[in-house]
C-alpha cells in the first residue's frame, strides 16, 4: 500500500466521508424509506450476528438510507468516531483493502476493539469484500455492518458456502405509490391505515364506493407516478423531460456501461444496450430468446446471458408460465419486464401523450402493479407467474403463489374494462379453484365484488391507483 501512495491520504479521504467526526451532523432527508426502518431494527438487535446487506436499482436511496443511519445512531448517543461510512466506489479507497483501511482506522481515528458501525456503501467494489466480511462476522463481533451493494454479486456469494448466515439482505426497491405520495407532501387519503386489498372483499358496496370517493384525490398523482416513475430523485420533480433524463444518465447508462462491464463481465457493451431496448419495446410480451437474437444479430447464447445479468443488475423482472416441470423448463416462454415503468419511459421518450394511449398505459400500469406485488410479497419468497391457456390463448398477467396462498391478478386498465366469465382469469380460477382474484381497472366506477355463475371465486374490480395504494400502505404496515 504505501508503495503506491501515502497511507496519510486515505485517512484524509476517511475524514472527508465522515465530517461527524468534526462535530458536522449528516444532513438528510427527512423521509425514511421502509427499508432503513428494516435495516436499522436489524442493526440495534443485540442478538442478530450478522451484516445486514440493502440491495436495490441504483438511486433508489441506498445510500441515503446509510447516512440517514449515521444520523439516528448519533441521536442514540454513539460515539461519533465509532460510526464509520465508507463509499468503496471511490477510485482511491478502491486501491485499498477493507482490512487495511479498518487498520488504518483504528491507528488514527478510533481505538481497535471497541464497538463500531461499518456503513458499507457499493461494497462490491471492495476486492475479496465477500471473505472480509466473513471473517469479520465470524471473528470480530464488536462491528456491526450495513452495507449496499448489487444484488447480483451478493446473491452469488449467498449461495456459496463462505456466505452462508452472514447476511440478511433487505431490498430497496422503487418507491411504492404510498411513499411516492408521502415524499412529495401531498395530503394522503383518509383511508384506515391497517387496509389492506384483502379487507375489501368483505366491504359492502357503500364502503367501496365511499373508498373510492376518498382515494379519487390520488388520480392525479398516480398519472405522475406512471410517468416519473419511483426514483426518489425524480419523485419531487414535474419537469418529465429533465426526469428522463437523469434515468437515462444515472440509471441506466451507469448500469448499462459501468457496472456490467466491471461487474459482469459484459463484453459487448452495445449488444446489451441494443437488448435492453428490446426489451422496453416488448416489455410483458411472450419472449423467445431465439427471436430476440435474430433481431439483434446477436447469438441465443449472448442474449441468455445478459438477460440473467439485466435481472441480477435490478433492471427487470423475469416471469416464467405457471405449471412448469421437467424439460417444459426449458422451452418455457418468459415474460420480461422493467423494474419501474418510468425506464421505459425515459429510454423511449414516453411523455404525457402515453396517458390517453389505452395499450401503452395497460403495459406501464401492468408494470406498475408487479413491482408492488414483487415488493409486498418478498418476504414470502413466492413464485410470481403468469398463465397462459395454449388452446384458447387466452392469459392471467401475474399469479403469486405459495404453499399458503394463490393471488391471481388481471389488469385491465381502459375505460370500459371486459371482465366475465369467459375472460383467462376466471378460466384459471375455475380450473384451480381460486378463492379469490384481483381485477384491476381504471376507473372508480369499477370497483366491487363480483362472481360468475358456475365458478366460486370472488373476483374484485378495483382502480390500480387504489391497489397500489393500498398495498404499498400494507407493506409499510408489514
């Protein structure tokens, strides 16, 4: 190390990352993600011996949250020497080990031994991160570590033997639609705040329609959120053109051009870009690796592989069809779709005129209400499908199912939505004998309870901006 520079540097850079250590308080945003109120209970439990990993798209608030950490570990009354944030993407720190800096920092800023927090931020960019890690989970429990970093790398790690029960990861997703209206300050609907989607079907039809007075107010801002997407950044703004901007500057051509390169491997930078285009044009349609390569002129191979880095990289979701097994596996026909409606927006310069468009709107509303159903229902570890009759063609965009549980949802977002018993969704509730199912609509004139003669399902029409709501207002209450 002092071969290559002067050890006094990277104390200096220390200092620079950590001005508490000068009486400066972090300055940050008041409103806390759901996820810093996860990581921060793991953190202050006594009992809990390992890191605690938040892995999520880029500037989703990753790193805010650790900052914002900083600051309530201070309130609490720790030493402020003892709280240590380092950015590991930084290009000197990048140079340096993880256990060379600790050694650097405790000769000259806090005494080794003692109790410290090491905030941890992009760790991935740290060399042989995974086995300082374990090593310091495994042999110096006077640390505690929160860390971000890719998914993608860590779930490697996760699986291999050296990782196994250092981590509990916590995801930072997009903002769901409640915190979207919570971080712009807008005044929320006076709904229970324990409501879930499942509460409703067992509301009379005066209740739903009073709920749906109430929420009405949100139309307006869900046609934002549709735009602008769940970005933090972007969240507070109005100006959509500058907003797509920064989601294709900061979002996309970073992951696209930077970490996939570095951290995937990724030789072929515009083959993967050419394959992301793709994929916002046909974002929810069937997808056929083969055809997808022919487009591109790139081989079935290649375009196998940067699919799994794009899912790894938190840029989209992959869906594969309900009832797969043995070889059908491998003639599955996936459905692909981005993280958050808003990149798509950004990357095919989507603006206001998408909002009276009736398929575009049903691609980015479909979107919209898988990533919250990804979201809520994480903690389960579901599997997220979709179904598709191969005699009658006719489909369920998005099936959650557990052990526990079977959630089939249909979006149907037009004005006069078809929903009857002939449709894919009561089709497949019928043949599985589904309790209940969730049709979601545009409007709020289409919201009850209703069945079908000769299936037992419940079915409930209800408006996606009442949905998300809600099931963003369950996730926090979760």
């Amino acid at each position: 190390m002092a071969q290559v520079f002067d050890s006094r540097e990277v104390v200096r850079i220390l200092y620079g990352f950590n001005p508490w250590w000068a009486g400066r308080a972090p300055s940050v945003p008041k409103f806390r993600r759901l996820a810093f109120t996860r990581g921060r209970g793991l953190l202050s439990d006594e009992e809990f011996r390992r890191a605690v990993l938040l892995c999520g798209p880029r500037r989703v608030g990753k790193t805010t949250i650790l900052q914002q950490m900083v600051e309530a570990l201070l309130e609490e009354g720790r030493p402020a020497r003892s709280v240590l944030y380092l950015s590991l993407d930084h290009p000197f720190l990048r140079l340096v080990s993880l256990p060379d800096i600790l050694q650097l920092y405790h000769e000259n800023i806090y005494p080794e031994g003692q109790p410290a927090v090491l905030l941890l931020d992009e760790v991935h960019y740290s060399r042989d991160w995974e086995l300082h890690i374990k090593h310091i989970v495994d042999h110096q429990p006077v640390y505690r570590i929160v860390a971000t970093g890719s998914a993608s790398v860590t779930q490697r790690h996760l699986l291999a033997e050296s990782g196994v029960g250092r981590w509990m990861e916590v995801p930072v997703p997009t903002l769901s639609f409640f915190e979207f209206i919570r971080i712009r300050g807008a005044d929320p609907p006076r709904v229970p705040a324990t409501l879930r989607p499942s509460d409703l079907f067992n509301q009379s039809p005066e209740q739903l329609t009073d709920l749906g007075l109430q929420c009405r107010q949100l139309m307006p801002a869900f046609r934002d959120y549709l735009l602008l997407g769940g970005f933090p950044e972007t969240a507070r703004r109005q100006d959509i053109s500058f907003c797509q901007r920064l989601l294709r500057e900061d979002v996309i051509d970073r992951v696209l051009k930077r970490d996939m390169a570095e951290l995937f491997r990724v030789r072929n930078v515009g083959d993967l870009e050419r394959l992301f285009i793709y994929l916002c044009l046909h974002s929810g349609g069937m997808f056929s690796v083969q055809a997808c390569g022919s487009a591109l002129g790139s081989a079935a191979t290649t375009v196998a592989r940067y699919l799994e880095a794009l899912i790894q990289a938190n840029l989209i979701y992959r869906l594969a069809p309900a009832g797969l097994t043995g070889k059908k596996v491998l003639k599955a026909r996936y459905k692909y779709y981005l993280v958050d409606a808003a990149l798509r927006n950004a990357v095919l310069l989507r603006g206001e005129e998408i909002l009276s468009d009736p398929d575009e709107m049903g691609t980015i509303v479909e979107t919209t209400v898988l990533r919250h159903l990804y979201a809520f229902h994480y903690r389960d570890t579901p599997e997220i499908v979709y179904w598709r009759d191969s005699r009658t063609k006719k489909e369920v965009d998005i099936i959650i199912k557990s052990p526990q549980y079977v959630i089939p949802v249909e979006v149907k977002y037009r004005g006069n939505p078809s929903c009857a018993a002939n449709d894919g969704l009561a089709l497949y509730c019928r043949a599985e004998r589904v309790g209940r199912a969730y049709w979601i609509t545009q409007r709020d004139e289409d919201f009850g309870v209703v069945r079908f003669s000769g299936v037992d399902t419940q079915f409930l029409k209800i408006p996606a901006h009442i949905f998300c709501y809600l099931i963003g207002q369950a996730e926090q209450q979760s």
